[in-house]
C-alpha cells in the first residue's frame, strides 16, 4: 500500500472508545478508507462480539511494516492490555498499553509512516496516578514532539475556537495571559488557517479575560496592559484581529469571525460544545504532527451498550483526512 494510512487510537479500553473505534472501522471499511487501529486486538474482539459487529481483524505487531495493511480487514496494531476489560471499570494495569498506543501514533507520524493520528478518549485522572504531569493528549504529543507552544482548537463545521490556555487551574490563569503568548498563539493560529484552510486574511476574534472584557479597567486591567497592546501588534504584523471582545456578546454572530480564541478553557468551550456536540473535533496545532481527536470523554457508563455515537469520531477522521492532503 502506497499511501501513508492515518492512525486511530481506541483510548480507554474500559470507556466508549473501543466502541466508537468499531463502529467507526465497519463504516470506513466499506468506504476503502486507508486506516489502522492502535489498540489492544483481545479487547476490540471481544467488544464487538459484545456489540453485535460482525468484523474481521487482521493482527499486525508494532514493529511491522504498514505496508503489509490491507482494505479487507480493520488492521490493528496490537497494543494488548495487562487486566482483563471489564467495560465501565477502568484499571491501572492497562495504563502502559493505552500510552503505548499514542507513544507509538506519535513515531509513526513523526517518521512519516502515517499521515495523521486521531485519539479517542483517554481517562485522564486514571493516568495522572502513573503519570503525575500528564494533562491531557494536548500537551503529552507536544511534550514528546520538543514542541514548545501547543495551541488546542476545537472546530465544528461552523464554528472554530481556540485556546490560550488549556487544561490548568483557573487560579494560574492569570499569571499565564502575557501579551507574549498571545501574540505568539494568534501567530501560529493564523499562519495555520492560511496554509490548511486557505484563509486569505482570516479574521480572528480576541476574548478578553474579564467580565464584559474589563468594562474600561473596572473589573480588570489585563485587557488594557496585556491583550490590547498584543492586538495592537498583531495589526501591524498585518494579522486581522478583533477585541478584546467580551465574551458573553461576542457568539451573537458565529459568521463574522473564522476562529475565536479565548483565555481559558471553559470560556469559549461551553459554547461550541452545547451548538455542535456531535460535530467537534479537537485538533492540536503548533506541533510537528497532524492530530485530531473526537471531542467527548470516556463516557464509562455507557461503554459496550451501543449507545455511544461514533459522529465526532467520523468528523476526526475526515479533518485529519483533510489537513493532510492540504
């Protein structure tokens, strides 16, 4: 097989991800997409006995070649857990298969073996108690990678948003909103939309931090001493920016801006989330690699019962598909 496949990763083998991962699979393969599944072979076989799926697995080993894939079978990197899968329980011991898994996404991207990865959930609090510093996918590619400013966009077809700061503390997020950091994200989000979406000029929307973006300092002097003056410069570099812009206004119209970019996790997500829950995809930018994911978590109490949706999953695979051949 010529073509570089992109590589899907089942996440939390006790959560929806195996799930969604198959149903995913059986649909894919009917379409001769060029994928493979990294994950744990005993788990997915057993799930879709589970499920009622009638597939067929073609096992390879990590060190195999990808070219030995072929668009009969779902081929699966064989990552095989330690525990037995109970669905809905999650377990330490598989830990080292599920990191596995993204370590070995990782390489095959950065080798340029495949040409994406796409993630499914992982529990992140399970994982924390192995690896105490581990925040989220997000972070860990771009920590493994040496990349040093991972921007986290979650995009809709209608809709895109961004990330100043991703999953710390809302305490720390003060001290984190810098006019360095802003310039630098606005830069790198830019230069993206250009290159993968085509965006001649692409108009970005800044949020400030505080309520009503400060009201003039009286609620805040981050948008008068940090964001402004970042704006300011991003204008004169010739990047189309707005703000900053109060948060609680700034959605009334999803078609004049191509991407907002808030301060803080829950500040802009909340919104993209209750319009297009099924359609996110979350997408790491500022890294070596190309990465989305569906954007929903483990959902435990729902795993083996088929009531996960594997939408976000189908929305993944096909913007993964997309900024690749960009």
């Amino acid at each position: 097989m010529s073509e570089r496949p992109i590589i899907i990763t089942s996440g939390e083998p006790a959560g929806i991800g195996p799930d969604i991962t198959l149903k995913f699979s059986q649909k894919a393969l009917k379409a001769h997409e060029n994928f493979a599944i990294l994950g744990c072979l005993k788990t997915l076989r057993d799930r879709a006995n589970l499920l009622n799926l009638e597939l067929e697995f073609e096992k390879l080993d990590p060190e195999d070649n990808l070219d030995q894939m072929t668009l009969e079978k779902i081929s699966v990197i064989d990552f095989p857990c330690s525990a037995k899968v109970i669905p809905g329980t999650l377990d330490l011991k598989n830990i080292n298969s599920l990191m596995g898994q993204i370590d070995h996404a990782i390489a095959l991207c950065k080798s340029k073996k495949a040409s994406a990865m796409v993630t499914c959930p992982v529990q992140k609090s399970l994982i924390s108690e192995q690896k105490r510093d581990f925040m989220g996918h997000t972070e860990y590619i771009a920590k493994v990678l040496k990349n040093d400013n991972p921007v986290m966009v979650l995009a809709s077809p209608t809709m895109m948003t961004a990330l100043l700061t991703t999953h710390i503390p809302l305490a720390d997020v003060t001290k984190m909103v810098t006019k360095e950091k802003i310039i630098e994200v606005v830069e790198v989000l830019n230069s993206w939309l250009e290159k993968k979406f085509l965006k001649r000029r692409p108009k970005i929307a800044v949020l400030g931090l505080n309520p009503h973006a400060g009201e003039s300092g009286k609620l805040g002097r981050e948008e008068i001493e940090v964001i402004g003056p970042a704006i300011d410069l991003l204008r004169k570099r010739g990047i189309n920016t707005e703000g900053p812009l109060s948060a609680d206004t700034v959605f009334n119209d999803l078609a004049k801006f191509d991407l907002y970019l808030g301060m803080y996790h829950d500040q802009v997500l909340p919104v993209i989330k209750s319009h297009f829950f099924e359609t996110i995809v979350n997408i790491t930018v500022g890294i070596d690699i190309i990465r989305t994911s569906v954007d929903h978590g483990t959902a435990l109490d729902k795993a083996g019962t088929h009531q996960a949706s594997e939408q976000s999953l189908i929305q993944a695979f096909a913007l993964a598909k997309k900024l690749a051949n960009a």
